[in-house]
C-alpha cells in the first residue's frame, strides 16, 4: 500500500493530493488554505511558535498546511470553490497543477449544506442569491461565507429585475 501511495505522490500529485484532502483534512480551511505559498508559511510559523497553546484541530491543520505548502513548490494550486463546478465534499483534479475545492472547505460550511447546494444545482442554475438560499435552503450566514469565498461574485442578489433605474 505504501509503495502504491508513493507512486501517485510522485507521478499522479494532483490525484494524490486530492485524495489525501479529501480522504484526511476534515480540517482543511479554504479560507487560510487557498492563500499564497507566504501567507500559508506566515501562518504556520506563527502557529509553530505558538505550539504550546494550540489545539488539536490547530495540530491538525498545521499538518495539512505542510503538505499544502508542498504541493503548492511543486507547482500544483487551488482552485477556490466554484458554485457550479465544485463538489460537495471531494476535491477535484482540474489538470496537472490544478486542485478544485468542494463546498466542505469552506470553515462553517458542513456536508449536509454542500450537498443541499449541489442537488438544488443539478435541478437548474441559480437565478439569483435569493433562489440559492430558498431551493438549497442554506442560512443567511453561509450565504454570506460563500460571497466572501468569491463563490457569488456573478449572481444578482433578487430574482427582481430592474425596469428603470434612475
């Protein structure tokens, strides 16, 4: 088995990568994670001089930031999450050098929720914030959690159109 994961380490990383976080980082955060190489570094020095009064999630989030910071020398990036292409709990390959993060990634955002949005997506895209929040019945608070990941960027806010503005 070992000898399996090591092949994929070195000739398939984007697939090892995405198995690794998506089989082990419960506590991958997109929010520190899908940061450049130095704010991750920055971060995880600070973390480290810090270790005494870390918890074991901070623990466990200091192994994931290692190997993210060893992905990202090698030259392979994240994706951050995407409303329509992104999965609910799987990281995704998208090519050699790059990783698509799932909905659970985003700190706050649980399994039950990613896979809401990702059925009321496959019924029809999203008319608006409003549609998302009334078919995938997500809370005012995660709602505002994917508009600061990026992931609401191009969807108004009503399904109302403006007929004159003034």
């Amino acid at each position: 088995m070992a000898l399996r994961i090591a092949w994929y380490k070195v000739h398939k990383p984007a697939a090892y990568y995405c198995a690794y976080y998506t089989v082990r980082a419960d506590c991958f955060d997109a929010s520190i994670l899908g940061g450049s190489l130095e704010s991750i570094r920055a971060r995880y020095r600070e973390m480290d001089e810090n270790s005494k009064d870390l918890t074991q999630k901070d623990k466990d989030l200091m192994v994931i930031m290692e190997l993210v910071i060893e992905m990202l020398c090698r030259g392979i990036h994240l994706a951050p999450v995407d409303l329509y292409k992104s999965d609910a709990t799987k990281f995704q390959v998208v090519s050699d050098t790059l990783i698509r993060m799932p909905f659970n990634a985003l700190p706050g955002l649980g399994e039950a929720a990613a896979q809401s949005i990702v059925e009321a997506r496959e019924q029809s895209p999203f008319l608006s914030v409003e549609d998302l929040r009334n078919r995938a019945k997500v809370s005012t608070s995660l709602i505002d959690l994917m508009r600061e990941s990026g992931c609401l960027n191009d969807l108004p806010e009503t399904n109302q159109t403006t007929l004159f503005s003034f």
